[in-house]
C-alpha cells in the first residue's frame, strides 16, 4: 500500500472511529467539507501545521499523524520529481 493510500484510509478510519462526519471535523477545523474529502480520498495531505488538532481530534497520536503526512508527501514530490525528468 502506497503512503497516500495509507494516510487517506488511516484518516478515514479514524474520523469513524472517533463517530464523526465530515461535516463536524470541518466545523471543528474551521474549513470546508470538501478540504476534508480531499484528505480521505487522496487528493489533498492534511498541512503540517493542522496535524496536532487533527490528531487530537481523531484521538490517535500526533507523531502518528506526522509521520503518515511526511511519507506520504514524499511519495508525492518523488512521484512530481519523476514525472518531470521523464518530460523532459
């Protein structure tokens, strides 16, 4: 499983765990929905500077939560990186 896949399905799996809709998480985080759906879809990494609320409010480890968004960022600059030396 990639580091996207991986910190998407944990994201999700947590704001179940913690009985919470998308629409409460982007309450409590003061941003949209869609922000939210982004993150548990893959299409978006949660920043840097939201992991410790995020953490506290999923109810899993905040070093958890960074390490998780670190690979997973990564991934995705190795994956840009790749994709524009094979461009050129």
């Amino acid at each position: 499983m990639s580091a996207k896949e991986k910190l998407k399905q944990e994201l999700l799996n947590a704001r179940i765990s913690a009985n919470l809709r998308q629409q409460d998480v982007a309450r409590l985080l003061d941003c949209s929905t869609q922000f939210i759906s982004n993150w548990e879809r893959g299409r978006a990494i949660p920043p840097i500077s939201a992991v410790r609320t995020v953490a506290q409010i999923y109810h899993i480890s905040d070093d958890f939560l960074f390490e998780l968004i670190l690979e997973a960022t990564i991934e995705l600059l190795s994956e840009n990186l790749l994709k524009q030396f094979n461009e050129s």
